[in-house]
C-alpha cells in the first residue's frame, strides 16, 4: 500500500482547515476539541491510549491508524500506545501554571520555592513544557507515545519503537519535532510526533499571528511569568527538526 507524505488536499478557504473556529483561536488552543467537527477519539478509531480520553484531527487519527496497523504487523507484541493528544489552553495553562506556582513538581523540585527569578524559572519549565498558546499539541497533530522518559527509548522493545519510527513514519506524514543537536528550544522528545501535513499550515498562521501582534504571549496574567517569558514564544515553536517545517 502507497501512502503519500502529502496525501490530503486542503481546500483554500479557511473553514476546510479550521472548521468554525477562529484561525488565529485554533493555532493557540482556545477552543474545546471534543466539541471540534474535525476532531475524532483515538479509542474510536482502534488506537491503543491509556487510560484518559485521546482526541486528533481526523486526517491525523487516520494517518496513525495506518502507521500503528504497519507497526503491529512487523512488532505483534510490541508495546504501542498513545500517552498524550490534543490539548487546549486551559488544558497547557493548568500544567504551566501549576509547575510556575509550585504545585506540580519539575523533576522532583517545586520551582516556586527553589528558583525565584522568574525568568529562570520559566525556562526550567520550557525545558519540556510549552507556554500555552504555543504548543504544538493545540492543534490535533501532535502526539506522545508509551513513556515520556528518553532513555525508554534507548533500550528493549522503547527502542524498538523509537527506531522503528525513525525509519517509517515519514511515510504516513508523521516527523518528530524536537530531535537531538538543535541549538535552542526544548529539549530532544523521542515520544513526541507530528502529522506534518497539517501541522505546517498551523504552523505558518501561528507565526502570521505572532508578526501581526508580537505581544500577544507578553500580557499580564496570561499565565504564570507571561511578562517576562511571552517572548521567547516564537523561539521555542520555531525551534523544531527542519524534517517538520
């Protein structure tokens, strides 16, 4: 079976790739996806996830429908599931602001207490974790797969997985974002895949949004040390594996 990297054809008009909502509110999550026509369940659609609900574009699911049937043909009893999907801003502002107050722990350490300056602070939480309005995983084209741990990936049956994704995915449109050897950005993910197909034309609108209104991450109290931090937000969403531009 031939798949395409460009397999889907998208109308010019921005209603075929948004739907009803707002571009410039799609590419920054600030809108419900479950309640999205263009977004399906994961569990609908045959893809292992873990215990929570998992939401993609429908062109997205459908693409990892096939890779994932690829994958289990060669790997039967490999490990494969979906760890983390789509996510909207109250959904990235909640771990953000968590980790920037304290109540949710970076690698063991409440940064609150321990990293006072805010502009540090912030970049020990971008280490992983995306501002929100900036994250890849708004737009229904991103996902993590089984563990969100690198070394998973180093050895036994993660391994697998990881190089077996290396060498196929691209042939069912899916690149990984943050590869190792970049020089800014987050740090490497080996979990983390996108639909490229899609994901570039959000990408395009996001950076149009952030030319016209370079502010709009800057706010006050737009989540916790946005002031400060909101400028690095084109840095950090640029800052990906050329194979995902």
């Amino acid at each position: 079976m031939l798949v395409l990297l460009f397999r889907c054809s998208f109308a010019a008009d921005d209603a075929a790739i948004y739907g009803k909502t707002n571009p410039d509110d799609y590419v920054t999550g600030r809108f419900n996806p479950a309640k999205h026509e263009l977004f399906v369940s994961l569990a609908d659609s045959g893809i292992p996830t873990n215990k929570w609900p998992h939401l993609l574009r429908k062109e997205a699911a459908g693409a990892l429908k096939e890779l994932y049937a690829a994958f289990r043909k060669e790997h039967p009893q490999a490990p494969f599931w979906v760890q983390s999907s789509t996510r909207s801003f109250v959904d990235q502002k909640n771990i953000w602001d968590g980790k920037w107050n304290g109540t949710i722990a970076v690698k063991n350490v409440g940064l609150s207490r321990n990293v006072k300056d805010p502009m540090k602070r912030a970049l020990e939480i971008l280490k992983f974790s995306s501002m929100p309005g900036t994250s890849r995983h708004h737009w229904g084209t991103d996902f993590d797969l089984n563990v969100l741990e690198n070394s998973y990936y180093e050895t036994g049956e993660g391994r697998v997985l990881y190089f077996w994704m290396k060498e196929h995915a691209g042939r069912f449109g899916f690149c990984q974002p943050y590869t190792a050897g970049r020089k800014t950005g987050y740090h490497e993910e080996k979990w983390h895949w996108s639909y490229k197909p899609l994901a570039r034309i959000f990408l395009e609108r996001w950076n149009s949004l952030h030319r016209k209104n370079p502010g709009v991450f800057s706010r006050k109290g737009l989540f916790g040390g946005s002031e400060v931090s909101g400028k690095l937000a084109p840095v950090y969403v640029n800052a990906i594996n050329r194979d995902c531009d």
